[in-house]
C-alpha cells in the first residue's frame, strides 16, 4: 500500500493568514500540493517546494463542453491553460460538462463533450498534461449538471480513447448520485487522474459527524495503481482552517 499524494484547496485555507503564510503552514503539516489558488498564488507556492496539482482549465460550469457554440471559446481558453500549466508544472487541468439543456438526450450531451475533448486530447498528449472532467451531483449543490454519473463521465472519456482524458471522481459529489464508492471507484480507476473530498452532508470537514467512512476509502485507493493527487475541497466548520487542513491530511495519511 503506497503512500497518498495529497493537495488542499486553495479555497480550504486561504484565509488563514496572507499568501506566503497560508503555503508555508499548508507545507509544515505535509501536503505535497495545493491546487485551485489564483494564478498570482501560483509563484509562491512553487517557491515553497509544492506541487499544483489542478486548476479551472475554462470559463463557466453550467455552460461547458456539451453545447458546440461553446467549443472554440473553450479550446481557445485550454490552450492558454496548457500554457499555463506548462510554466508552473501543472500535471492536470478541469474541464466541466455543463448542464443539460432542452433538446439534447444525456447520449448526445456526451457525443458533444467526447467532440470537443478529442479536439484537445491530441494537445493534452503532446505535452503530458491531463485533462480531467469533473463529476459533480445535480440533486443538491448544481441541479442540472450534465456529468453527475460515473457510468456518464467514463463513457465520453471511451469515446475520446485518450490517456490524458480522464475523469476528476469528487467522492462527495458521488456519494450524493451514487453510494458504492469504493467498489465504483475499483471498477473505473483507469479512468480517474484526480480525486476531491468532502464530509457529507453539508459539503464540511471529513469527522464522525458525516456519513462517508473517508478511512476505508483512503486505504482502498492506496491500494490501486494509482499515482494522482487526492485534493481535500471541503468548508470547514471551525475557525481554524489550518487545524481543519491537518485533520484532513491525517485521515488520508495511510501509509
């Protein structure tokens, strides 16, 4: 069982302190990353000897890859993401489906997304550079979100058959659709390069007060051939954000 390269995001600390303490703090409990911060944070964290794990690779959640009008805005904003991500190291970028919308099934949405994904995978593959589509639920926090399913998410990352097209699987999101985590996460690993945690309910810190046991998940991952970063996105519910990041940290530190 290996070792668990950890990320927080940015938004988990950001207000403990100013940028250069926030990293330095963020360093001293462990975490070999910190992913999701402002570009003008970027500096200070490679500085400070950490990875950026992941950033937004494009503009607007609701209004993604799955609409063709969208599709040269967005390949024009990935290519300055792999620009980029090229210049700090940045070994994955998130793309975002968007949410349904009349007149187009579940099937032709993902036809639409693989289109644009397979237009920039063959950019992805050139410069090693990942790109992750994200799983979110559409039952609580982003009603209508077109990849809420992990059966969804899988089937354009096939269709696009690339090995930079690959999917973020946010534990939380996915306890809302689906339950079964560690066998769904099991069966479909070949096609996830990024994880995000959170307590459910309520989107807080990963204690005794939520329903996801984040223990076993954390060894059954360990336990995969599986060499990505796991990235904590939660809201703390205390005071103390870095407090909240090291307990965090604690329960994934497995090895």
């Amino acid at each position: 069982m290996g070792a668990i390269k950890q990320s927080v995001c940015w938004g988990v600390v950001a207000s403990a302190g100013t940028p250069e303490e926030v990293v330095s703090q963020v360093a001293d409990i462990g975490y070999s990353s910190i992913e999701m911060s402002p570009p003008e944070v970027f500096p200070i964290i490679k500085d400070a000897g950490l990875d950026i794990a992941i950033f937004v690779g494009h503009k607007s959640l609701a209004d993604g890859l799955n609409k063709r009008e969208n599709h040269d805005r967005i390949y024009d904003e990935l290519m300055q993401s792999f620009e980029l991500a090229e210049e700090y190291d940045v070994p994955s970028i998130l793309c975002l489906s968007g949410n349904r919308y009349e007149g187009v099934s579940d099937l032709e949405g993902a036809e639409i997304t693989a289109e644009i994904l397979a237009r920039v995978a063959p950019v992805a593959e050139e410069k090693g550079i990942n790109l992750c589509m994200e799983l979110l639920n559409s039952k609580v926090n982003h009603p209508g979100y077109m990849c809420d399913s992990t059966e969804w998410g899988v089937h354009v990352c096939r269709m696009v058959d690339s090995p930079r097209v690959a999917l973020l699987y946010d534990i939380y999101h996915m306890q809302i659709m689906e339950g079964d985590l560690i066998r769904t996460i099991q069966n479909n690993i070949d096609y996830i390069k990024h994880f995000h945690t959170a307590g459910n309910p309520g989107r807080n810190d990963m204690d005794e007060t939520q329903e996801i046991y984040y223990p076993a998940i954390a060894r059954a991952i360990a336990e995969l051939d599986y060499d990505g970063y796991v990235g904590h996105e939660f809201g703390p519910k205390g005071d103390d954000r870095i407090a909240a990041a090291r307990h965090a940290y604690e329960v994934w530190d497995v090895d």
